[in-house]
C-alpha cells in the first residue's frame, strides 16, 4: 500500500513539475488539457521506476567522477526520452532541455529527500 501512495505522489509532483515548466521555460509546451498533463506525468513516473535506474547504471562511471553531477544528464535523458515517446509534449532546442532538466532535477532531489526513510 506504501507504495501505491507513493507512485501517486510522485505522478502529482510529476505533473505539477510540467505545469510549472510549460508556463516559465519558452521553447517547452505541454498540452494544457488536466487529463493529458496527467497522462505525460504518469508516463514519465513510468520512465523514472523503470528506465532511469538502467541509465544510473549505464551512467554511473560519469555520476561518480563527476561527483553526482552527472544525475543532471540522466534526467536530462530521461525527459528527452518522454519528449519523443509522447505526443502531448514538444521541446524545441537544447536551451529548453536543460532548463527543464534543472527544473525536474531540482524538485526530484526535493521529492526524494521528503520521502526518504530515517
């Protein structure tokens, strides 16, 4: 049962991390529709549980000699990675895949850090 509220969690700040994004990051636009921004933050919890803990592994010679920085890089695939399998969203360029990359990076660190256990 944990981790059911868990995943729902995590798809909440998801979609709440996209809403921000598609409002402050130009060249980042996300189908306004309540029931599509919630259909691209499932696919990307969907990303995350099982798609980016093979990319930490592939990644973790550089997230070690970068001294965890190179997470950034992992998130920023991974939301390069929901930029091509859904529709609703569109990324225009590399300036606003970094942005958003640092927007996800940062509230994920939050969101983990909350919901760590003692």
């Amino acid at each position: 049962m944990k981790w059911i509220g868990y995943i729902l969690l995590m798809i909440i700040v998801n979609a709440l991390v996209l809403i921000v994004a598609a409002n402050y990051v130009p060249g980042f636009y996300l189908n306004p529709s309540l029931k599509l921004v919630f259909g691209a933050a499932l696919l990307l919890t969907i990303i995350n549980i099982f798609v980016r803990p093979v990319l930490k592994l592939v990644l973790s010679p550089v997230i070690f000699l970068t001294l965890g920085l190179g997470m950034v890089l992992v998130n920023g695939l991974v939301i390069y990675l929901l930029d091509i399998l859904s529709p609703n969203i569109k990324i225009e360029g590399l300036i606003p895949l970094i942005y958003v990359t640092l927007i996800f990076s940062v509230v994920n660190f939050i969101f983990h850090l909350a919901t760590k256990k003692s």
